[in-house]
C-alpha cells in the first residue's frame, strides 16, 4: 500500500497500520500485519481457500504532522 503527501520533512513522513473493515468482525493483525513505514502487507497465517475465499481490512496512512491527517483504503 502507498501513500503520499505533499507536505516535507517531518511532516510528510507517513505511518501505516491495520484497521478491522466495519463489515468483519475479524482484527486482521491476526492473519496480516503491516510494515509500519514501507506499508508492506505481509501473510501471517496459512490461507485456505476451501475454508474461506476472501478477506477484508483497511489499511490507514498517518502523517506525522500536527494536527495529524489521515487516509484510509480497503482491501479485499
């Protein structure tokens, strides 16, 4: 996942984490986890796709500017 913003130094500086979507009920962080600078998303856990056929949650992007903005994306 990717992000950007117009802003330099500090502020510009971007953080990602996880979100549960409001439609699961599941905290991905326990399946996925996410590279708090890159936004890498990586796989914790093996996937069965007989089991189940997709997963849903938000990755949300935070500047590190004052007051903080945010950004956030679902992925399916």
């Amino acid at each position: 996942v990717v992000a950007t913003d117009a802003d330099s130094g500090k502020n510009a500086e971007i953080t990602y984490s996880l979100e549960a979507s409001p439609l699961s009920s599941e905290a991905p962080g326990s399946i996925f986890s996410i590279d708090p600078d890159s936004g890498d998303v990586s796989v914790q856990a093996v996937l069965d796709r007989e089991q189940r056929d997709t997963y849903e949650f938000q990755v949300t992007a935070r500047d590190k500017g004052v007051p903080s903005l945010q950004g956030s994306t679902t992925v399916v």
